[in-house]
C-alpha cells in the first residue's frame, strides 16, 4: 500500500537542485529533470515498438526507482554515482543503502515491488527498456546544459562537458527513438516544449516553498496513478495507460499556461471555453510534431478528463472504475480510469499546499485548497482507494 511517508519521500526532491556548482540562469530542480525524463522516454520508447516489444512497466518503474535512488543520495554528483558504478560491490553496497533508508514505505508496496527495485540497480546489463531510460536522462541532462552554456559560453570545463554529453548520446544511437530525433526537427521540437512546461510554475500568484512545475506537477500526478494502480493489481494496460494520462494531464497548459481553478469557475462557461482552446490548439501546434503513430494515443492522455474508457470490440466506452476492476483488468480492453487520475491530481494539489504551510508560506489559499480536497475524499474510496490516511 502506498504511504504518506512514500509520497512526501517522492515530494523531496522538489529540493533538490542541480548543476548548483554552474552559474544558471534558473534554478533547475531534479524532479523537473526526472520528469522531462519521462516524456523523452515515451517518445523514445513508443519509436522502438516499430521493431520490437517494450515493457513499459520497466520504464516506468525504472524512473520511479532512479528518483528514489536520487531522494537518498543527494549530495553525490552524477560523476561521482557514474564512478561507483563501475566498481559493482561499491555499487550494490550504495544501493543496500538506499534501500535502509527508503524502508519501510517501499516494504509496504509488496515484496515483488521491492524485488525489482533491487533487480534494476544489479543489473549486469543493460536491458532495453533501462537502456531507454538512460539516454532519456542524457537527452535531459543536454536539454538543461544548452541553457547553462548560453548563460555561460567560455566557462571551466563546459566544452569537455559538451563532449562528454554527446559520447554518452552517441552510444544509444541504435535506438529508434534517437533515429527519429535525428531525422525529425518536429520530433526534437515536442522534446522541447515538453521541457518548457518546467517554466510554468504552479500556484504562480502565491508565495510558496517549494515552488513547482507544472512539468513536476505531471510527473507526480503520473507516479501517484501508477502507484495506486498497482494497489488495485491493475493489468500492465491500465498501468501504462494511467502512467501517461496523469504524465500528459496537463500537457495543454504549454500553451495556456496554469489557470487556476477558481479563475476557471469564476466565469461561466470559462472551464469550457478554455478546454476548446487547449484541444483546437493542441491540434494545430502540438500533434503534428509527433510522430503519427502515437497522434490517437497522445490525444487520448490529453482529453480523457475523469472518465474511466475501455474499448471492447474496437469500441471505446466510458465505464465505472468497479466495473474496470471486476470486468475490464485485462490488457485487451485497453482500461484507463480518469477518474483515479483525477483522484492523484488532487491529492497532488494537497501535498503541494500541505507542504506550503509546513514551510511557514503564508496564504489563506493553501487552508482552503485542503479543507476542500478533504471534504471532497475524506470516508470514502475512489477507484477502490482511500485517501484517509493522507489526511491525517
């Protein structure tokens, strides 16, 4: 079962910040980092199905874990964690750690949880899907030292550091998705805007500690999904697919940027003004950046709201959570519940004000943002998931 004290572990590394030994333009911040991530991996990772089978859950835990390992090891560079790696006793005995002080809350997602979280950091080789996830990372890590090195051209070490981030990119160069980022300028450009999205802060108009993105923002809700996905023993479908609708949730706000839900409600017939935006904009400017084999996909992540979809005899229909649990876990109907996407939104939202207030930021917004999340899930399950435990 997933614990508040799991949650507030994954919300940590909104602390974390990265390159602090560069001079930045902006803060970059490890969550934001891990979740550019994720959406470099889903492009990489839906290119290599033309060729060949990816588990996705790999991918997704595989991320999942790398965060984790990150909470832990905060003040151990990259090179230095690079460097450990090469010695394999070093490497586990780190690990070992890790795992010391992540335990009990990964204990309490289930032995089989804990087995491939040991699994993936023993690995002897890389499989494809960490494979993925690795370039992913570099693909990342380039993204943000663009913007460092504009900001700082002719500093110590950038040139070698230049280099050394294109030797690492050029050995994934079998991948399909590096293939496709090469030859399509439309492709690298959704890697981009994914990016912009760390720009977008949540809660703008408010003074908070920490201050988030709507780029972490979807990671987290995405992560959230997932984890009570695999409370509900949800099929490796209904994972993936609640994975990415709570990852691509609020992808539209790169072009809308974070409207606030009372400015929403405020003015009638706003909420759906600005949805027809975002979907006619979406069409224009975002999809076809995208590959066309994942257009249907992507839309669907983007515009399923809290509506729980199956699709039984190549017909989409709109179903009950209980009815997904008792009659559609299976990977042939395609199950994806907006609903318990929905639910880890919100709850994402009370973490980030309930955080807010832990920090001394004051603001009646932040008492009010939680008193209504509570009122809305307290005493009662959603998707087979109670929140009550969160609110204690």
């Amino acid at each position: 079962m997933i614990t508040p004290d799991l949650v507030r572990t994954l919300f940590s590394a909104h602390y974390i910040k990265r390159w602090n030994d560069r001079m930045r333009p902006i803060d970059f911040i490890e969550f934001d980092k891990a979740a550019h991530k994720m959406f470099i991996a889903y492009v990489l990772g839906a290119c290599q199905e033309r060729v060949c089978p990816v588990r996705w859950r790999d991918i997704i835990e595989g991320g999942l874990f790398s965060l984790l390992q990150k909470t832990v090891l905060t003040d151990l560079k990259p090179t230095v964690i690079g460097m450990i790696r090469h010695d394999k006793e070093k490497y586990r005995q780190l690990n070992d750690y890790v795992f010391s002080q992540l335990d009990p809350p990964l204990t309490a997602l289930g032995e089989g949880f804990v087995d491939r979280f040991h699994t993936y950091f023993s690995q002897q080789e890389l499989s494809l899907e960490a494979r993925i996830l690795e370039a992913s990372s570099i693909l990342a890590t380039r993204w943000e030292f663009d913007i460092i090195e504009r900001a700082d051209p002719h500093g110590f070490e950038m040139s070698e550091i230049r280099e050394g981030l294109e030797r690492k990119i050029e050995r994934y160069g079998d991948l399909e998705g590096l293939k496709e980022l090469a030859l399509h300028a439309s492709t690298r450009h959704f890697v981009d805007l994914c990016g912009q999205l760390r720009f977008h802060e949540r809660w703008a108009y408010i003074h908070r500690i920490p201050k988030t993105s709507v780029l972490s923002h979807c990671l987290f809700v995405g992560l959230l999904s997932y984890l009570f996905s695999l409370q509900n023993n949800a099929c490796d479908r209904r994972l993936y697919n609640n994975f990415f609708t709570g990852l691509f949730h609020d992808f539209p706000e790169t072009l809308t940027r974070d409207i606030i839900t009372n400015v929403k409600r405020s003015v009638e017939g706003l909420r759906d003004l600005v949805v027809e935006y975002e979907k006619s904009e979406m069409e224009k400017r975002v999809y076809p950046l995208l590959p066309e084999d994942v257009h249907l996909e992507v839309r669907l992540f983007t515009e399923i709201d809290t509506r729980n979809r199956v699709v039984i005899n190549g017909e989409e229909r709109f179903v009950s959570c209980m009815e997904i649990r008792d009659l559609y876990n299976d990977d042939k109907y395609d199950p994806c519940e907006g609903e318990l996407v929905k639910m880890a939104d919100e709850l994402t939202a009370y973490m980030e004000a309930d955080e807010a207030i832990r920090n001394g930021c004051v603001s009646d917004r932040f008492p009010l943002a939680k008193k209504n999340i509570e009122e809305k899930y307290r005493g009662q399950a959603t998707c087979g998931i109670s929140l009550d435990r969160f609110f204690t």
